[in-house]
C-alpha cells in the first residue's frame, strides 16, 4: 500500500504541477490578445508579466512557514484555490491598473505551491529517492506549457481569451477538491497505511535522521551554510532564465518571427515538451551519478553546472538565428537542459535541514530565485522596447545563467563543521566539493 500512495501523491502533484504552470502560460499564450485588447505597450506587458512574481516572491515566505506550521495539504489546498480564483478573475480585467492587481493577487495565491509540495515529496521519500521522485512529480510543471498552448488556443478562438482563464480555474477548483480527498503530509499520517507499514516508516524515518546529522536550528542556522547560499543564487538564474522563456518566449515568435497566434499557440509547446523530458529524466541522472560517485555534492553539482552550461549555450544561439525552425528548436534544448537541472536544487541546499524547518528554508531559496523571475519579464520589456528586438535580452539571459553554474562550481561545499565530521556522520549532500 504504502507504494502505491507514494505513487499517488507523485500523481496528484503531478497534476497540481501541470495546472501550476497551465495557468501562468495562460497569460504569456494570450498577451498579444491582451495587449492589443487593453492597448498596452512591451514595456507595459513586462511590468505585467513580472507583478505575478512580485506578489509570489513577497509572500514566498509565507507559504514555506505555513506548511511548517499548517502541513502542507492545507496549505496546498488554500494555495490552489486561491490562485485559481484570481487566475479566473484576470479574465474580467477591464484596464491595464486591476490587470495589475489581479496578476499580483495571482501571484501571491500561487506562492506557497512550490515549498508546500517539496515538503510533501521529502516526508514521502527518503533523501536517495528524493531527486528521482523530484523530477517524476514536477515533469507536471513544463507539461502544463504544453497543454496551455493548444488549450487556450483553441478556447480563445471560440470564445474569446477571457473565457480561457475561467476554463482554467475551474480546472484548479477541481483538483482541490481530489487532492483534500486523496492526500496527508505523510506516509504516517494518510488513513489508508496499515499500522505495519507505518511502523516500518517511522523507523525508516528514525535510522536516516540518527545517520542524517541536521543543521542546528532553523533556517538562521541554514544561511551559514555555503551550499544553501551558493545554490539559492543558482536557483535566482535559473528562474531568470524559466520566466524569460515563459513570459516572453510566445510573443517573441509573434513579433519577431511573424507567426499568427494560432500558430504559436501549438509550435510554443515544443520547448515545453523537452522541458518536461528534462525534468523527468534529470531527477534519474541526478540519483545515478550520485550513486557512481559516491559523492552527493560533487554528483549533484556536475549535473547542475553542466546542464546550466549547456541552456546558456542554446539561448544565446535562439536569439541570434533567424529561422523559426532554428529558434524553437535551440530554445527547446536550453529550456530542457535548464529543467534538467531542477531536481539539483533542493537536493543540496535543503539537505540537511530539519524536517520543521524544510518549509520556511525552502521558502528562503524559492524567494531567492523568483527575484529573478521578477525581473526577468520587466528587464525584456524595456530591452525590446530600448532597442527593437530580443537579441540582448537573449543575452543577458544566457550570461546569468552562465553565472549561476559559475557559483555553484566555485563555492557549493561542505560546511566547516561537515568537514570537521567523520565521514560516517556527514549529511548526505555533504560530499567532498
């Protein structure tokens, strides 16, 4: 039984992930209608596309505190029904002010998701499990990339692009309702474990924490750690480069490359599509090259800082080709090399952390990475207003990820009192950098 619930969680966050992503795409599938609709301008369109990670990253804290103190499947419940709701209500934004409002409102229901399901994954999963369950449960995330396009396409040519966002939200109301129904915040507290099989989790979960030595405290503690640091300002170039493509990518095939809507709407679910076999299987890749090495850090940062090498490479290269053929595909290996890497970041900034403090350190890295993604719609807007074209904001995107990789290469290690530790006794992710 105790199999198949993990799998079933897998499952519902899986789906939760997929209308995560769904319903942001929404927006950047649709922003050329909005924008000739509210007659707003790049520059206007950046600023509402990054006032969803303005209200996101305010209140990232929040959401990792709540699932500490709350459990996640509160908190993950309240989190989708909230955003969804908001997301249904940008489908009634009269003017370029309550698109605003309700992009930031969006944002600030969306905020918790991410902490909340980690929590869940590393209460289900053991920590040698975790990376491949990791990126088995988030692969929801891109796919939702790729049924937005085709979806709101389709919606949106029938009945207008506000009735696409009140189809979405609907489909948020309706995983609420499964996920109350279906989920715990872990193995031991789901009705259906028999009392065997919990048994037999919790002594799991005790043996892994006596050989799991904890960083003291809570997340105070946590930010004396280099890797949470170095891998925290990783995860801010990552989602520079996430929002770049999610925010900006659909109108860049419109205004630059001349396709219809309809057209885009289907081709921008490519990318998506290798983002998703990124994701999947980067969360494997991960847990094997751990295994060969021996070595947890040193695994780790090889898959990151390469897979971050290789998107740098590919998105400098999209924004310089001409071709259509050329950009989707050289995007769609940068945004599935990126995703290759997601699984790399909890794995070694939370490793180590206290289960009631996974939430709120958690939530410390997801604010860390969405002032990037705060940036990144805004920052393109006023380059390609500035200058005409997406050339540099092409740029600028591979160039901080370059940096990203960069950091975590250099100054991802062990903590003095790691190496200070018999080998027997270091955390898992605490391998020789």
């Amino acid at each position: 039984m105790l199999k198949r619930l993990q799998w079933a969680t897998i499952g519902l966050l899986f789906a939760g992930g997929l209308i995560n992503y769904m319903d942001r795409a929404v927006f950047a599938v649709l922003a050329p209608l909005i924008g000739r609709d509210l007659e707003l301008d790049p520059a206007q369109l950046g600023l509402a596309f990054s006032v969803f990670s303005f209200g996101y990253t305010i209140f990232c804290f929040f959401g990792g505190w709540a699932a500490d103190r709350f459990g996640s499947k509160r908190t993950l419940a309240v989190s989708m029904a909230l955003w969804s709701v908001f997301c249904g209500l940008i489908g009634t934004a009269g003017n370029f002010l309550s698109l605003l409002v309700l992009r930031t409102l969006f944002g600030i229901g969306e905020s918790p998701y991410i902490s909340a399901a980690n929590k869940v994954l590393m209460r289900w999963f053991s920590r040698e499990r975790y990376a491949g369950a990791f990126g088995l449960a988030s692969s929801g995330q891109p796919l939702g990339g790729v049924v937005a396009g085709p979806l709101v396409g389709v919606i949106a040519a029938a009945f207008g692009w506000r009735a696409a966002f009140f189809a979405v939200a609907a489909i948020g109301l309706a995983w609420v309702l499964c996920w109350l129904l279906l989920a715990a915040n872990s193995p031991e507290e789901h009705p259906w474990l028999g009392a065997d099989e919990r048994e037999k989790v919790q002594r799991e979960r005790q043996a892994e924490a006596a050989a799991t030595p904890p960083v003291p405290g809570g997340l105070r503690d946590a930010l004396r750690q280099p890797s949470l640091i170095a891998t925290s300002l990783c995860f801010f170039s990552y989602s520079y480069l996430l929002y770049f493509f999610l925010s900006w990518f659909p109108s860049y095939l419109t205004m630059s490359l001349g396709m219809s809507v309809g057209t885009m709407s289907v081709v921008s679910a490519i990318p998506w599509m290798l983002g998703a076999l990124g994701l999947i299987s980067g969360g494997f890749i991960c847990d094997y090259v751990t295994r060969l090495s021996g070595d947890p850090l040193r695994g780790r940062k090889m898959v990151l800082v390469v897979g971050l090498l290789v998107a740098a490479g590919c998105v400098a290269l999209a924004g310089l080709v001409s071709s259509v053929p050329a950009a989707v595909t050289l995007m769609g290996l940068g945004v599935g090399f990126m995703y290759l890497t997601g699984p790399t970041y909890y794995a070694i900034g939370l490793d180590g952390v206290p289960e009631q403090s996974l939430g709120s350190v958690g939530g410390f890295m997801v604010f860390v990475a969405n002032v990037g993604g705060m940036l990144a719609p805004i920052i393109t807007g006023y380059l390609v207003k500035g200058t005409g074209t997406f050339i540099s904001a092409f740029i600028l995107a591979a160039v901080l990820v370059v940096l990203g990789a960069l950091t975590v290469a250099l100054f991802a290690r062990r903590s003095a009192a790691d190496e200070a530790a018999p080998a027997s006794a270091r955390p898992l992710g605490a391998g020789r950098a």
